[in-house]
C-alpha cells in the first residue's frame, strides 16, 4: 500500500509539473475546540503523514504533529479506550481525510 502511494503521489507533482510538494496536516488555533482546526501546517519534506492525537483526560485535547507512516502507525496501533480515558492516536493522509475523519470521531463521541 504504501508503494502504491507513493507511486501515486509521485504521478500527481508530475503530472502537475511541480518539482516541490509540500506536505500539510491541520493546524487548530483552540486544541480544545476541535472545530476550531481550520487552519493548515506545512511539514517538513521527511513528514508524509499527518497523526492525529485524541487526549481524553484534558477534555478531548486534539492536536495534529507531521510524521513518517512508520511513527504514525506505530502510535495508531495502541488500542484506544475511551471509557478509561486515553490518549488516542489516529493517522490521516491529508488535510481533508484528516477532517472527515476527526468529525466522524466526535459525532461519535459527542452523539454516541
């Protein structure tokens, strides 16, 4: 999979024409609103992946770091408990994945 993404990803700057992609990940200006994560943060060029921690102990804290798939899925291969309050860890691709996947979280965490 990650071949095929890369691959992908490769196809796309040229396909674009660009000698430079930058990679971004959500930035949120309040981590205690997660509505509040409109605004986006560049990655260093090693960062291809976004990770996106859940802290439940500090009322549902959200923040987003810029990784490697190989970090991201090592923190996003704990098991979440969110009836003992842990942090949570979750990796997304890019800005838009990251935001479905961040409000599909909360509908289930604050409807379910």
């Amino acid at each position: 999979m990650f071949m095929c993404l890369a691959l992908f990803l490769t196809g796309l700057l040229v396909a674009n024409g660009q000698h430079h992609w930058v990679h971004q990940c959500p930035a949120c200006s309040d981590p205690y609103d997660h509505t509040t994560c409109t605004h986006v943060q560049d990655c260093h060029n090693t960062h291809e992946i976004c990770l996106f921690k859940l802290d439940l102990a500090l009322n549902n804290r959200v923040d987003y770091y810029c990784t490697n798939y190989h970090q991201c899925q090592n923190y996003a291969s704990f098991p979440c408990d969110f009836d003992a309050k842990e942090d949570c860890y979750f990796c997304c691709l890019d800005v838009p994945s990251c935001n479905q996947q961040r409000e599909a979280l909360f509908m289930g965490i604050l409807h379910g």
